[in-house]
C-alpha cells in the first residue's frame, strides 16, 4: 500500500467534489476507484461492501461484520461500520447519512452494480439526484506519482523476466496453455499477480485479444506472448514476438516495419501531445509500407490500477498527454489466417521526455527448438 498521506490527499480532492456539487455523500464499491481512496482491492461477492464518504466527514467502510477485521487490517480508513447478516445495511447507510425521501444527492462510481444501485436508492426513497463520481476520480489517476511509478516500474521487471522465461522453455508440442502457465508460475514466484497471459501460436497470433488455448507450438509458428501483471495493485503490460525455428523473410520485413513504428512513436511522444496525433505517428509508417488496412487498433491506453484506463491513443482523440501519464504503445499488423506481429512497450511521460518502464529486448526472438 502507498502512503496514508497520498490516500488522504485524494480524499480530499473527493470531498471538495461533493462540496462543488452538493452532494450529501459519495459511495464506491469494489474496483479501481474503490482501491485508489482505500488502499486495498477486494473482490465483492453478493454481500455488500461499500466506501461511504459523507460530505464534510470521515469515511467509512460498510462492510459484513465477521469480515471486518480482515478489512481493517487492509486499509487505512479507520471508521469501519459492520452489519451483520441479518441486518440490512442500505438502511444503515441511509440512517447514517440522515437524509432520506427524496432528499439526498449522491455520487455514485461508474462501475456500482446496479443492483446495488436499486438497493441504495430503496433505502433513501429515492434520491434528489445521482452524479457520477468517476470523471473526478479519472482526473486524478491518469498522472501518476513517483511511488505509483515504481510499483509499475517493479512489474515491468518480473514481467520481462516470465516472459523471456517462457520463450526459452516452450517446446514443440506444448499448448499455448502450458506455455502461458510458465509465464504465470513465474509471476507468482516473485510475488506479484497475474493480470493476464495471452500467448498465441501461428494463425492465433493474428488475433490481437484472443485467449491461450490447447494449439500446440509447430516448428515455424509465430508465438507472440502479450502479458501481464501486478505488484500492489499496479499493473504492466508488455508484447513480444519470436518464431519457433527460423523466421521467413516475410515475417522478419512485417516485424521491422512493426518495431520501427513503435521505435519512432516512443522517440516522438512528449507531453502536450495530442493522443490522436501520437497514434499517427505510428500508423503513418505502417501505411506507408502498405500494411495500413492490417493495423487495425489504437496506438495505445492508459495503464495503472487497470490494465486499460486513460488516456487513450487512439484516431480522432483530441485529449493531449501530459506530465505523470503513463500509457503503452503497440503497434501491430495482422494478416488473418496467417500471423500476427505487435511489439508493445509502456512507457511514462515525465518533463524530460519519456521513460521506459518495461525492460525486454525488442529483437524478434529465433526460438531454438
């Protein structure tokens, strides 16, 4: 967990929200948002868990009661308000918060299930008004400090290390499965979480989000590996691409027009960019060696609590990237049925230029099998 000052600083910019807006108090269940005020993430189940910040207060954690110690001990919210199960614990809100008939305005977290939603609006008789508190909380996450830099600076590390891993021990006969699964042991070895582990061989290499599966490696596959993972919550997400045997001419041209995108955009990127702007940069060069109908996503997303968040790097977006963003850059070209080849980095965006926070190297990896 960071520092309990950085939480409450973020606090604070919540509580100037609900001052702004009038509104009465501010709930947030379990996701990235609800980590980035708590310090701690947690996967709700059909019991309610719940951060209720009032207007002008503490926080709370409404939480079932013979898991609260277990929540205390995760988070540095001290006031934590147990119901037990027999107890219903909409109504507890809405006593604490002493408003009810249509009275309350409430800011509510994007990702809040609806069904928890219905509950909450019950126990009030309605609200006066429901906001979204979610741009707010976008506004802060999107630049990054120095200690959530690290954290993601110290997975792009333990990724760099799986991933190379699996490439020198995949064999020929193993699944994409039994590949993916090296990455994942690795992951868990140095201690982080594993966010994802897509590692696609020959024709499923042109699938740019499809899942591991039983095919197994052939000598002369493609194997692009796009993985990731997670140290105290914050996340990294890293491409790379190696042929199992020797690469065809074909993919060895396709993959240098594919690095020398991603190499310019990296080398061009700055802050006060425009995220539309950026992603041109890379595609210019892939349409100009005639593979621009097979690039077919953006140049990049945001990453940090969430493997994708803003800012988003995308045709057409006139948002402009700035200082403490972090963001990937992956461009790729995918013939269907065929192969696929993307190399992605993820990079951070400080006052002199950008950092490279994931490690491996960009060569297209001849695999020895």
């Amino acid at each position: 967990m960071l520092g309990e000052s950085l939480y409450k600083s973020r606090l604070e910019q919540i509580q100037k929200q609900l001052e702004t807006t009038g509104a009465d108090f501010a709930l947030l269940t379990p996701a990235a948002n609800f980590q980035y005020i708590t310090g701690y993430t947690y996967h709700m189940r059909e019991r309610l868990v719940a951060l209720v910040i009032p207007k002008g207060a503490e926080p709370e954690l409404v939480v079932p009661a013979f898991e609260a110690s277990d929540h205390s001990s995760h988070t540095w919210v001290k006031e934590i308000r147990s119901w037990t199960e027999d107890e219903n614990p909409y109504l507890m809100i809405a006593d604490a918060i002493g408003k009810g008939g249509n009275a309350s305005t409430v800011m509510l977290d994007d990702s809040l299930p609806l069904g928890v939603y219905w509950s909450l609006e019950k126990a009030f008789g309605g609200f006066k008004k429901a906001l979204s508190i979610t741009p707010a909380i976008d506004a802060l996450r999107i630049s990054k400090s120095e200690d959530e830099v690290a954290l993601m600076r110290k997975a792009g590390h333990i990724i760099d290390e799986a991933m190379m891993k699996a490439f020198r021990e995949a064999q020929i006969g193993m699944t994409e499965v039994q590949v993916s699964q090296i990455v994942q042991e690795e992951i868990l070895r140095q201690g982080a979480a594993p966010s994802f582990s897509a590692v696609l061989f020959g024709r499923n290499s042109a699938l740019p989000h499809a899942d591991s599966s039983s095919r197994e490696l052939r000598r002369g596959d493609v194997v692009l590996m796009d993985c990731g993972c997670s140290t105290d919550g914050y996340n990294t997400d890293m491409t790379r691409v190696g042929v199992a045997g020797r690469p065809s001419p074909e993919m060895e041209q396709i993959y240098s027009i594919v690095r020398k995108a991603e190499e310019t955009a990296i080398e061009s990127i700055c802050s006060g960019m425009v995220c539309g702007i950026a992603d041109g940069i890379a595609r210019r060069i892939i349409e100009a060696a005639g593979y621009g109908d097979y690039f077919t996503h953006r140049l990049g997303h945001g990453i940090g609590l969430e493997v994708h968040e803003p800012p988003y790097l995308v045709r057409g977006s006139s948002s402009v990237l700035g200082l403490g963003m972090c963001h990937s850059v992956e461009p790729g070209v995918y013939f269907e049925g065929k192969f696929g080849m993307r190399v992605e980095d993820l990079v951070c965006i400080h006052q002199d230029g950008l950092e490279v926070i994931t490690y491996s190297p960009k060569e297209l990896i001849t695999m020895s099998l």
